[in-house]
C-alpha cells in the first residue's frame, strides 16, 4: 500500500516531468538556413540587401533578431546545396526576387512570407513617392516601418491556462484516491468474517462508531503525510505551479485524503465479495477517473465539462483536479468552494453508508 499510495504517484510524476519537460516549449528557434544568389542585381537593390542583414546571421554569428543563416553563392551552387537539403531554399534576382525551393514546409512558409513582406513595403514606399515625391524629404515614410500591434493579451486568472498542470493535478487526485486501499483495509480489519482482527474487535465492548472514526483517523494521518510529501516534491523539485494559495493548498489536499479513504471504505462495505475483487474495484474505477480528468489526454476534461458536465461534478477525482486548477487559475473562488464542497458531501455520503452497513451487521458467533 506505501508503494502505490505513495512511492507510486512520485515515479509517475517524475517521468511526466521527463516526458512532457519541452513538449509545449516554445522557445527554442533555430535560424533558417537560405541561399542567395549574389548577382549584380542582387548587389544593386540596397534595400533588400540592408534588409536581409538585418534579420539573418553570417557564419554563425547570431543575434536576437536573427531569422535566416544566409549564404551567398552562384546559382549552380545554390541549386546543389537545395539538391543536399543543406538549404531551405534560395532566393534569386531576375527581374525581382524569386524563391526557389525544394518541398514545402514552415521554414519555407516563413522565407516566402518573409518576401512577400518585403515587397508590399517596397510597393508601398514606390507608389507613396510617385504619388508625393516630397515625402521622403519630410520624413513621412518613417511610419511604414513602424508595427503597431493593437491587441493587448490580459490574462482572465491568476495564471495563464496551461494544459501542462492538468496531468500532474490528476496525479494528486490519483494518489488521494489510492488511499481507499487504506480505506479498505481498515473496513476489513473492522469484520469479523473477513479478518481476524475483525473477530478481536467485535467482542469488545467499543460502540462501532468509535472504532469506525478511530480507524478512519489512523488511515487519513498516514495518507495525509504521503500526500504533503508528494505536494512538496512537485512544487520544491519538479517546479510545478500550484499558485501562492498555500492554506488553500493544504485545504484541498485534506478534503482529498479524506475522500479517497472513506471511498476505499464505501467500496469494502457495499462489496460483499472477497478483498481481492474490493481492491480490483477501486483500482478500475480510479483509473476511469483518472482519464476522465485528464490524465492521460487532457482535452477530454474539456470535452466533458463542455458536452457533460453533470459527469464532471459526479467524478470526487475530477473535483479534487479543478480544485487544485481553480486556485492556480481563476480570479474568484466560487468554483473552488463548489468543488470542495462536493468533496466534503461525497465524505458525509460514503462515512454514512460504511457506518450504517457496520451497524447493521451482526455475528452469531466470533
């Protein structure tokens, strides 16, 4: 039970770091490398020429702005280099520029953009100088190279949406769901025909509420400290974003605890089968959970809450996931307080049930 409560959740997180570290990464660019036949009309368009050193980098010699690796030669060179792949394409002056390449692709989507670009500038410019050759005397061409974006990104939360948290609050939840093996073995120990413990404590003079609360206890302490070690090495070691919500953190990590043993304990009080059959219950239903909040394909979380919502709401591991993602994204908690209190509602049910099927059963003979 240590291991699948505890060591488990921390291995599996571990390799969805490693696994998903630079999937939604992007940062890294590497600059394009492109062939530009140096012809004399090449040489005599000064615009294009200041233009396409701005942006690229010369033998290695990179900057921030760099976009293009350019490498000027002959075009019976450019042709073999594009022939190797050790070009993206070449750009020739006949006439104008031409860009030649080999198969279509994002480098060279961007070389042709980069181009076309270029030439409705250089139209621009042309058609504003015929029309008022005094322009570019009196500085008025200076604002056809200014970008002027006119849209502003205003996050709607805390934090920016980040479908990489999604896995790793699953996991949690997951964790706090296998604590129903503790659950359910405290339920075992807790009957007489199915453990010897069980006999022992029965012909006690304990009222079996007491017993019952008492076992519960024991299991929450010790799921609960899994459960904070595991909260530690996400956040100190593997750098995942809970939000600065600590109290509240902590909050939904108990609620969790409680939920996944009195769930464990539902299951072995309604399950009038062997322990086996209990512990492969809990394990199958976990797991559906799981996918269903996204552990393992993050978009049917969206799915769900878009088309079903209702099974969202009915899932204790999917409530425990928003919990954790309601901190670290939205601005309000009423989404918070909604799902910790279908936690605490699926609690009162469960311990309600276990106690009542307790109560009810009686030994002819211990």
């Amino acid at each position: 039970m240590i291991f699948w409560t505890f060591l488990f959740p921390i291995l599996l997180a571990t390799f969805f770091n490693l696994a998903f570290a630079n999937l939604f990464n992007a940062d890294s660019f590497s600059e394009i490398k492109i062939g530009i036949i140096d012809n004399e009309e090449f040489r005599e368009n000064t615009s294009f020429v200041t233009a396409i050193q701005a942006v690229s980098a010369e033998k290695g010699n990179t900057n921030e702005n760099s976009l293009f690796v350019v490498t000027y030669t002959s075009k019976a060179e450019a042709a073999k280099l594009l022939a190797e792949n050790k070009v993206e394409g070449y750009i020739h002056f006949d006439g104008g520029p031409e860009l030649v390449v080999k198969q279509s692709g994002l480098n060279q989507t961007i070389i042709k953009s980069f181009l076309d670009d270029y030439q409705q500038l250089s139209s621009t410019i042309t058609a504003i100088i015929k029309e008022n050759p005094a322009a570019l005397q009196q500085g008025l061409l200076a604002n056809v190279f200014e970008r002027v974006d006119y849209l502003q990104e205003t996050p709607m939360g805390r934090g920016q949406p980040d479908a990489m948290v999604i896995p790793f609050y699953a996991l949690i939840a997951m964790a706090c769901l296998y604590g129903g093996f503790f659950g359910l073995k405290e339920i075992v120990a807790l009957q007489a025909d199915l453990s010897p413990e069980g006999a022992r404590v029965n012909v006690a003079p304990i009222h079996k509420l007491r017993l019952f609360t008492a076992s519960m206890f024991a299991a929450i302490t010790v799921l609960l400290v899994e459960i904070l070690i595991l909260l530690a090495y996400l956040i100190f070691v593997l750098k995942i974003n809970f939000g600065n919500q600590f109290g509240f953190i902590m909050l939904t990590s108990i609620v969790g605890t409680v939920t996944g043993v009195t769930f464990g304990a539902f299951i072995a009080a309604v399950v009038k089968t062997g322990e086996g059959l209990k512990i492969g219950i809990i394990i199958s239903l976990t797991m559906t959970m799981c996918f269903l909040s996204g552990m393992m394909y993050d978009k049917i979380k969206y799915i769900i809450s878009s088309r079903v919502p209702l099974l969202g709401y009915l899932n204790p591991l999917n409530l425990i996931t928003d919990s954790f993602y309601a901190l670290y994204f939205y601005d309000s908690y009423g989404q918070y307080y909604l799902n910790i209190g279908l936690l605490c509602a699926f609690c009162i049910f469960f311990s309600s049930v276990v106690y009542l099927v307790l109560r009810r059963r009686t030994y002819a003979s211990l």
